[in-house]
C-alpha cells in the first residue's frame, strides 16, 4: 500500500506540472500527458486493484481540475489501464520490448476512439481531426514515456527494496 501512496504523490506532481507548466509549451511542440505514462507503468507494474485505485484517483482529480467533460478522463484512465493490463499480463515477450511502443500505439488508439466517440455522440462540438497532429502528440509521448518509466521503475525498484523490516524486541534476563 506505501507504494500506491507514492505513486499517488507522484501522480499529485505530476497534475501539478501539467495543469501549471505544459500549457506554456509551445503549440506546436504539443502537451504530452504526465497522467496517461503514469497510467500506462501502472498497468504493467501494479495489481489489478492497487492499480485501479491509483489510477482512478488520480484521473477523477486531472478531471476535477482541468476537464470539459466531468467523467471523461477517468474513463480513459481506467479503460487504458485495463486495457494494457490484458494485453500485457502473463505475456511471454520480454517486457522491455513492448512497454513503450504499447504506450504510442494505446495513446493513438485513445486518440482515436474518442475522437470516434465525439463524432457519434457530440458532433457539434468536435475537434478538427489531424493525422499529423495526432501522430505527433503521439510521438511525444512515446520519447516522453522513455525518461518517465526510467525514473519510475527506478523509484519502484527502489521502494520495493526498502520493505519495511519488523523490529524484533528481545527480552533481557532479569538477574
């Protein structure tokens, strides 16, 4: 459960440094999103519950804080983890080798599928749909993924390690 609260910190900087810091990135460099990386790490290294809390939790406050639409965000958050959570569970392939590219291609799919979503369902207020745009962002994404999952899976190995010990009290003769 510590490392849950961690990573909820984590995630609380995080939301932190993307509702105050990326909106100044330039517009054509695009806003990468901390909260989908953390996400991603979540469904490859927690329990389905753990996992779930922490994702949810935090998805409900990015959507408290910065959303148009109140229950999207959370949505995408548990649908991705899920999501990344079947595909990669008990997987034979290495885990190297699928963790970043699978967080492109599930950032596209999102993308997309809501994109598809909106058409459907709220057509007068959709986006301009842009392939360059969106496989840009996604690109983002995925070299921005690279620096998080190493200090992420740096500060889980490390947490993991540091369980804390119970202390043994040992009775002193009397006499």
């Amino acid at each position: 459960m510590i490392l849950v609260g961690v990573f909820w910190l984590v995630g609380i900087l995080l939301i932190i440094a993307q509702t105050t810091l990326v909106p100044y990135f330039p517009q054509w460099f695009g806003r990468p999103d901390f909260i989908f990386i953390l996400v991603a790490f979540a469904a490859y290294r927690f329990a389905w519950i753990p996992g779930i809390l922490l994702v949810f939790s935090l998805g409900w406050i990015v959507d408290v804080v910065a959303a148009v639409h109140l229950g999207v965000y959370p949505l995408i958050c548990l649908l991705t983890f899920a999501a990344l959570k079947t595909l990669t569970q008990k997987s034979p392939i290495k885990e190297s080798t699928y963790q970043i590219p699978l967080v492109g291609v599930s950032y596209f799919a999102t993308q997309l599928i809501f994109y598809l979503l909106y058409m459907l369902f709220l057509p007068e207020i959709l986006p301009e749909w842009s392939w360059g745009q969106t496989l840009r962002l996604t690109l983002l994404m995925v070299v921005a993924t690279i620096p998080f999952f190493l200090l992420f899976n740096s500060l889980y190995e490390y947490l993991r390690r540091r369980r804390p010990k119970a202390k043994v009290h040992r009775r002193q003769p009397v006499g």
